[in-house]
C-alpha cells in the first residue's frame, strides 16, 4: 500500500511490514519516516541491522547473499537499502523479487529521492506498493510551512505565534532540517513562555535554501515579495542565471498552453507541452490579466542577454522579468527590462 509520512505511524501500529520504500526529496522527513520503521522494527525484535550504499561498483549480490543467508545468532534482521537515485538497474528483479517474496524474520527499508513517473511506474515500486509500504514523502509548501511550524512548536511542547512561524519561514524556507533546528533553539530560549517575534528576531539567522522552480511559481502566483527574495537568495547562492529563466520562461509557456486550452475549451495540450509547466490554481487565476504574449518576448530578450549576446546585466534582466511575471512591474518590448 501507498502511504504518506502522516498515516505511516497507524499504518505501523497495524503490524509491521516485510518491505518499506520511503521516497522523497525533504532530508529531514525522509529520516523521520525511516526512523518511525527502525523504532517499530526494533519493538519487534528486529534488532539485528544491515545498511547497505548503492553507490558505483555496488554489486547487488551483496544484498542478495545477506537476504539469503541466515543469521549467525537467528535473529530478526532490518537491512536497510540507501538508493538515492530510485534505480536498481541490474538489481530490479532482485527487489521485486524480495517485495513478494520476502526472506523469513526480515525487513527490507528502502531508501530513494524523490521518483519521477517513470521510475514510480517500474516493476520493483509497483511489488512493494502491493506487497509492502512505500510512503511517499512530500516536500511542505511556503504556504503550509507557517502551519507546518507551528505544529511542529506544539509536538515540542510550546506554543510558536503567528507572526513569529512567519519570520521563520523567511529565514529557513525550503530547509526544513534548519527550521527543526531553530525551532529546538527557540524553545529552550523561550523558557516556556509563547515563542514571538522578537524572540525570531534576535535568534534567528537566514538558512534558506532556494531552488528555480520555487522562483516560477511564486512568480506565476503573483506573490513578487517571495519572488525577489527567492531571486535574490538564488543570485547568492551561485545559481546559474540560464536556469533561472528556464523556470520562468517555462512557467509563462505553461499559462499560455491553458490559456490557449481554455480559449478552444479543449482539454489537450499543444505542441510542446513537455517544456511547459502545470501551473497552480493561483497562477491560473490571474493568467488572463498577465501580457503573456510580451512577457515570452520579454523572456526571449533576458535570454540574449544571459548568453552574452545582447548588452545588459543577466540578474537585473531575470529580476525585470520575474517582477513582471508577478504583477509588480509592466512588462515592455526593450531588452530586458520593464518599468512602473
């Protein structure tokens, strides 16, 4: 069965498994739900754990030999299976085969980034979502990660404010591993009392860690203060300004595709729908007051310009154009640039 990280704790109160996949791009949850199958493993007698590294030269008659093979002192065993990239290759038919037919007392926990479609559709996922557990971890949005905290502040015994799980968030957004962690700091500091914003204020440094498709889409829902933020934390952390613009220019395809969808009221997507995004509810209710037509104009000049073709400063272009895409500033036909 497919689980999320939230219904994993009943699931194993239910009974334990014979095969786990947990699977996701978050460090911190992805540990707590590979810590929550330990802790009920150990509960059951699994005390005996193998930890196995998928990593070049790997050989997977490793895993097959110590599966196979019984224990030296006929113990219960978890053997643990770190995979970052989700694929087996050679060792595919290995894990499909474990999954429906686990060696007796043993566990196997699998460990995986994030799987695209491609590799959540192959044969081994598919036999320990029948056969066992995958719980699929998802990464906490800007917008739930106020509440995300303020949860979290509560599990640790205090109470976070409002205002203050905001400022948090502005400091730590998309590193939730940093959040724990001043969240840990701030309780122990509060001393019991509420934890506010003056609190943050003083405690609180900036460890937020940014990637390009939070740009776009903070940019195509329209929230320009996020945006710059999540431009400028990109700028210094030494992103390349031809990603940036892929995201943007990517998101601005993805309105238009709908907005061409919803003009012929057809549910197909047009040529070159790979290269465009799925934009959210927020971006798709603005996107008939966005200049979409010169906003991909505008996009195609940032790209001359990144590429040293054209005249001008790469991140002042991308700042115009994400600014635009936000609503902040108009977009216009010169080069990489717009105005009030």
């Amino acid at each position: 069965m497919r689980v999320s990280l939230e219904q994993l704790p009943a699931a194993l109160r239910r009974g334990l498994g014979t095969t786990y996949l947990v699977s996701g791009d978050e460090p911190l949850l992805v540990g707590e739900a590979a810590d929550a199958v330990r802790a009920a493993a150990r509960a059951a007698g699994y005390v005996e754990r193998s930890v196995f590294f998928v990593e070049r030269g790997f050989s997977w008659d490793e895993l097959r030999g110590a599966t196979q093979s019984l224990s030296l002192f006929a113990e219960r065993r978890l053997f643990e299976l770190r995979m970052p990239s989700g694929k087996p290759d050679k060792g595919a038919a290995l894990l499909e085969q474990i999954a429906v037919r686990p060696p007796p007392d043993a566990v196997l926990l699998i460990l995986t980034d994030q799987l695209d479609k491609k590799a959540s559709d192959a044969a081994w996922v598919r036999a320990v979502e029948a056969h066992g557990v995958w719980v699929t971890v998802r990464a906490v949005d800007a917008q739930a990660l106020p509440g995300w905290l303020r949860a979290r502040a509560a599990a640790l015994g205090v109470e976070l404010e409002a205002e203050a799980a905001e400022l948090i968030c502005e400091r730590v957004e998309g590193n939730l591993l940093a959040a724990q962690q001043e969240l840990e700091t701030l309780r122990l500091l509060a001393d019991g009392r509420p934890i506010g914003p003056e609190l943050v204020l003083r405690t609180v440094g900036s460890s937020a860690r940014y990637d390009v498709f939070q740009l776009a889409e903070a940019a195509a829902a329209g929230d320009a203060e996020r945006t710059l933020r999540v431009l400028v934390g990109l700028k210094s952390e030494g992103a390349e300004p031809t990603l940036a613009l892929w995201a943007l220019a990517r998101e601005i395809r993805g309105l238009w595709q709908a907005r061409e969808r919803n003009r012929n009221r057809s549910s197909t997507r047009g040529s070159g729908w790979n290269l465009a995004a799925t934009p959210s509810q927020r971006a798709l209710s603005r996107m008939n007051r966005l200049p979409l037509g010169r906003l991909l104009l505008q996009a195609s000049r940032v790209d001359r310009i990144v590429k040293g073709v054209e005249h001008g400063d790469a991140w002042s272009a991308l700042t115009g154009l994400a600014a635009a895409l936000a609503g902040a500033l108009q977009a216009t036909n010169e080069s990489g640039r717009v105005v009030k």
